[in-house]
C-alpha cells in the first residue's frame, strides 16, 4: 500500500476536524456539513471529485447552532440544476427550517431513510451547492418553485424521483447555475480539498454561509 496516497486525505480530515470542531464548542455559529455516499450506516464521507456509480445514495448531514434555513441544489451540464431541498414536493419528518443540532437530510418517513442518489449518464462533473442563512434568502426562494426538484410523492412506494414545475422552467440542460450565490459557491470552491466541516461566508450576501461538493459518474 502506498502510505502517500493515505497521509493526504488523514491530512484533510484532520484539517477540517480542527476547524470545526472549535466552532461547535465554543457555538461560534459557523454551520457545518458532511457529505454521507452510501445508505444506511454503511456510507464514507464524500471526497472531492469522488467517482461514484449511477443510482449511489447520497446524504447530507448539516450541523448548526440555531434554526438555519438550508438550501440544496446540484448542478451538471447534462443535467442542468435540481433542487435537493427544500422540496415541497419532499414528504419528510424534517423541518422547513432545519432546528438547531444534527440533521440529516432528505431525513425520514417513519423508520424509512430517504436518500437522493447520483443520476445515470452525467459525463461531466456534477456540483452540489448548500447555502445556509439565519433568514430566507429572497433569491433562492425565488428559484425554488422554478427548478426541477426532487420529490417522493409520485409513487406509492415514496421512492426518490426528479420531477419538473408545470410550464417553463430555469436551470435547463447546458444552462449555467441561475443564481448568484451558486454561481459564486460553485466557482470558489473548484478545486477545493475539503469538502466537509465548516461551511465558508458568500463575499456578497451577509449571514449567508455556504461550500459546495463534486463528483463524477464512475467509468466503467
């Protein structure tokens, strides 16, 4: 085994371990975020750029210190933009506005996890975006109702689906993110090495906190 290929990513974990760690402590108010691949309690932390099959679990567990209202959104040139949450077409246990601790969404219907999965046939990479505020943010409240958006409420099996807003709709296949702050979130942090932990300040809207995610559809 390559020790090499080991020392980075324990550099990483450790690295985000020792920011966010302080912040829930001290309830500094910094919200944090980790990205679970894989149901159940048999998932890993997403990593930057992660290679991931078609139809792979994924969830979001976010952290705050008070009611923060959370916004999810993915984003892929073959795709186009999905709202993850929040769905009004998403029946869940959670709340709207998340409460203050650990949750983990899309959450639960009784004792049945849900969970979104990455899409079949996205050559590119997909980007996931989480914005979290103290108070809505007008422009993405704005953009929920005008996205396709993930719901469990077209069968009766509430299995996960992506469905599309009655008419004409943004975010379309080859489009670019149709918000400012996913746009700047997406952009910042390309590249990044650490994905998960504390998310960072957007440089135009105060109070505002966000950090985004990439994967890429697994060759085969």
């Amino acid at each position: 085994m390559n020790r090499r290929l080991l020392v980075v990513p324990a550099l990483a974990i450790a690295a985000a371990a020792a920011i966010w760690l302080p912040s829930r402590q001290s309830g500094g108010g910094i919200p944090a975020c980790t990205w679970r691949v894989g149901a159940g309690d048999e998932f890993r932390q997403g990593r930057p750029f992660d290679e991931l099959p078609p139809e792979t679990p994924l969830r979001l567990a976010v952290w705050c210190d008070e009611p923060r209202h959370v916004y999810v959104f993915s984003h892929s040139a073959e795709d186009g933009t999905l709202l993850l949450w929040p769905s009004a077409a998403m029946k869940t246990d959670l709340p709207r506005q998340l409460l203050a601790g650990t949750s983990v969404l899309p959450g639960k219907i009784a004792d049945k996890e849900l969970a979104w999965h990455t899409r079949a046939g996205i050559r590119a990479v997909t980007t996931f975006v989480v914005v979290a505020a103290k108070n809505p943010v007008p422009e993405l409240e704005e953009l929920l109702p005008k996205v396709r958006s993930w719901t469990n409420m077209v069968f009766g099996d509430e299995s996960m689906q992506v469905t599309k807003p009655a008419g004409d709709f943004l975010g379309r296949a080859g489009t670019a993110l149709p918000s400012g702050v996913l746009a700047r979130t997406a952009e910042r942090d390309r590249g990044e090495t650490l994905t998960n932990g504390p998310l960072r300040p957007d440089a135009v809207l105060a109070g505002v906190w966000t950090g985004a995610w990439t994967c890429v559809e697994k060759k085969n």
